[in-house]
C-alpha cells in the first residue's frame, strides 16, 4: 500500500489497514521508529478521553450545579 506525504506532514491511511487495524475518525494512534529507521510501526491506542485516569469534565450535569463549597449537613436543624 503506497500513501503520500503531504506538505503539512500528513499520511493517510488506506482504508483496508484502517478498517484492519479497527481505526475510527479522531482514534490515537501510536508510531513507533525501529533502532535502524527502516520500519515505523503504527498501533491504535486510547485516546485522552478514553483513559479514565483522564475523566475529568466527562459526566454532563443538567440542571442547576451546586458550588464546591456548598455543604448537606449545613441544613440539617441541630
């Protein structure tokens, strides 16, 4: 499979590799060069959103939010 390197630096990847290797619009993938530069190797990965460790903003609040430092027990009588 032959593919042109653009003048921004870009490659597209055939459509059989991409459907092979599972890739979909906005997939991370990983590029890693071989010690000899003859071989660069290409793997899917999670991307930021899909790593939990990288889950903050993830869950949509609807509604009214309530402030950081709003606190329950302030409105429980003594």
């Amino acid at each position: 499979m032959l593919s042109t390197l653009t003048s921004k630096g870009q490659v597209t990847i055939p459509q059989a590799l991409r459907q092979r290797l599972g890739l979909v619009p906005g997939q991370a993938v990983e590029f890693d060069l071989s010690a000899d530069a003859s071989c660069i190797t290409l793997r899917p990965t999670p991307s930021a959103r899909q790593l939990p460790q990288k889950g903050f903003g993830m869950v949509k609040v609807k509604g009214t939010h309530v402030p950081a430092d709003w606190d329950a027990a302030s409105l429980l009588k003594p």
